[in-house]
C-alpha cells in the first residue's frame, strides 16, 4: 500500500491579489497619453504591464512586472510588492507598489521614495485618478479610465 502524501502547491498572497482590480486595459491621460494593459501572468504570481503611451513628445512603449521578489536561494519571497518596467529604449525602472483600500501608491525605487504616484480608484473601480510628484516640486497629473 502506498501512502498519498500530496502537498498542495503555493499560492499568492491576498496583498499581490488585491491588484485584481488593475487587470484589464486602460485609457491615460493627463502627463502621459495613451493605453495601458494589466493581465496575471499563469499562476497569479505576477502581475504584467503592457504600456504604449506619449510622454514629452517621446513615445514610451514597454511592459512591467509585478510581484514579490524572492531572491536566488530564499526560503520566502520579500515583504514589498516590487516590479520592474523595461522600455524599448532599454532603460530599467524600478517600483514598489502599495494598495490600501481605495488608494494606489507606485513608489519609484523604494518605498519611501520622494519620486511616486498616488491616486484614488473611483466607487466602481474603473476610474484612477492620481498625480505623480518628483523631488524639487516636479510632477503631473494622471488619470486611468478602464476601457475593457
């Protein structure tokens, strides 16, 4: 007689599943034009970006990943819910992500960070209205409108 001794397998934690509400596509506007497009990579781990936008006269086309880090031969992956965007122009950026309730924080490079985004998701969840703010006063408005 054989023993069955099946593991269940990992799963997400409910704070990267909370940015559920992010999937699908998006219209920009304000600083930055243009779509954007949210899905889960297989398995719920991450979460991919898919960006075609304008940004100063420059067109900006890309993709991000989002998620936990879990770093070569961790046990567990890290505390914050990080992501990395790469660009056509082969620039990297780097992001941790923080949702708490209704409100959508995006710091650039660490939590903490002077550079973010912060902004409200509508009663219905398909409106985020926010602003970015960068050191010395600089910044732009945003707004995400959910097309699908």
């Amino acid at each position: 007689m054989t023993e069955n001794t099946a593991t269940s397998a990992p799963q997400p934690d409910e704070h990267v599943r909370r940015l559920d509400r992010l999937i699908g596509s998006w219209r920009v506007t304000g600083g930055t034009e243009g779509t954007v497009t949210y899905r889960w990579l297989e398995g719920g781990f991450f979460l991919l970006q898919d960006i075609d936008m304008e940004q100063y006269g420059e067109r900006v086309t890309g993709f991000e990943v989002i998620g936990r880090e879990k770093l070569f031969g961790a046990d567990k992956p890290g505390e914050d819910i990080k992501s990395r965007f790469y660009d056509s122009q082969g620039n990297t950026f780097d992001y941790v992500y923080e949702l708490e309730d209704d409100t959508l924080t995006i710091w650039g490079g660490e939590k903490g960070s002077p550079a973010y985004f912060r902004g409200t998701f509508s009663a219905d969840g398909d409106v985020l209205s926010g602003s970015w703010v960068y050191p010395g006063g600089g910044g732009y408005d945003s707004v995400m409108t959910r097309v699908k």
